[in-house]
C-alpha cells in the first residue's frame, strides 16, 4: 500500500492547524496576516491533494495572491507601529470557544464518515479542462455578465473612495 498521500495529507492539515492557530494567537497584526498567508496557502496544497486544481488556483490567485495584499496594505497603511500590538481576545471568548467546540465536534463526525470511504480515480482528476469548457462554452453568457457586475462594482468602489478622501 502506497501510504504517502495519508502522510502528506495529515503533513498538510497539522501545517494548517499552526498556522491557523498562529493567525488567533500572534500579537503583531502583521505576522497574524502572515499566517493566515500561510494558512490559505496549505489549504491550496490540500485542494491539490485531491485532484482540485482549479480550487487550488483559484485558492493562491484571489485569497492569498490578492485579498492578503489588500490586507497587508490595509495594516501597514492605516494603522501606528504602536496600534500593531493589539489584544486578540475579547469578552465572548467563552461563546467562541463552545462555538469551535461544537464546529470541531462536526468536523470529527464527518471526518469519520469521509475516512471510511474509499474514492475512485475518476474523483481525483483535474478538474480545470472540464471547467474551462463549461466556462467558455454552455455558461459564457452568464460568465460574462458576472464579470461586468464585478468590474461596475469595482469602479462604484473607487468613486466612493474618491469622494470620502476629497
């Protein structure tokens, strides 16, 4: 039996359970933003464990490669060194803590279920070609139109910025 996808696959998840923990419990806003680089980054290698690439792709191109640079920006922009070091806890720290209880709890029965199953090969095969023909074949239309509500919401972002800055 060939064993190594298990050993990457718990490799990758205990990589993303510290990261993640490093996102919550890191002081310095700046390295918790970091970490959450690092957290979405492991969860694009797992997409790509499983034969996901289009997710992985997509995964690295619009969280990490793009929403983490405009929180990046966002931190070292508007913030004094001094406000960088803040609490990362709060009041409800016990309804939080019961939530991820119950969240973990979830995960663990359904991480059951998924373990006794066996999958086949044609579950782990890319995915892209077969999205990219659906894409630009059957759904270009409705592909298009998407794309144009994303770029009139993009422009609506900077005339709304411009105002509030002038």
């Amino acid at each position: 039996m060939n064993h190594l996808p298990g050993i990457v696959f718990y490799g990758f998840s205990a990589a993303l359970i510290v990261a993640a923990i490093g996102v919550v419990t890191v002081k310095n806003i700046f390295y918790s933003a970091v970490s959450l680089v690092a957290a979405l980054t492991v969860v694009a290698g797992i997409f790509i464990l499983f034969g996901a690439d289009f997710l992985a792709a997509a995964q690295v191109l619009v969280y990490v490669g793009g929403i983490m640079i405009i929180m990046l920006f966002v931190v070292m922009l508007s913030q004094q060194p001094r406000d960088q070091l803040q609490r990362q806890t709060n009041d409800q720290w016990v309804a939080g803590l019961l939530f991820s209880l119950t969240i973990a709890i979830s995960l663990v029965r359904a991480f059951r279920v998924f373990v006794t199953q066996e999958p086949s090969l044609a579950e782990m095969m890319p995915t892209s070609a077969k999205l990219g023909s659906l894409l630009l074949g059957d759904m270009l239309l409705p592909f298009e139109v998407v794309s144009l509500i994303l770029l009139a919401a993009l422009v609506g972002a900077v005339l709304f910025a411009q105002d509030k800055l002038s």
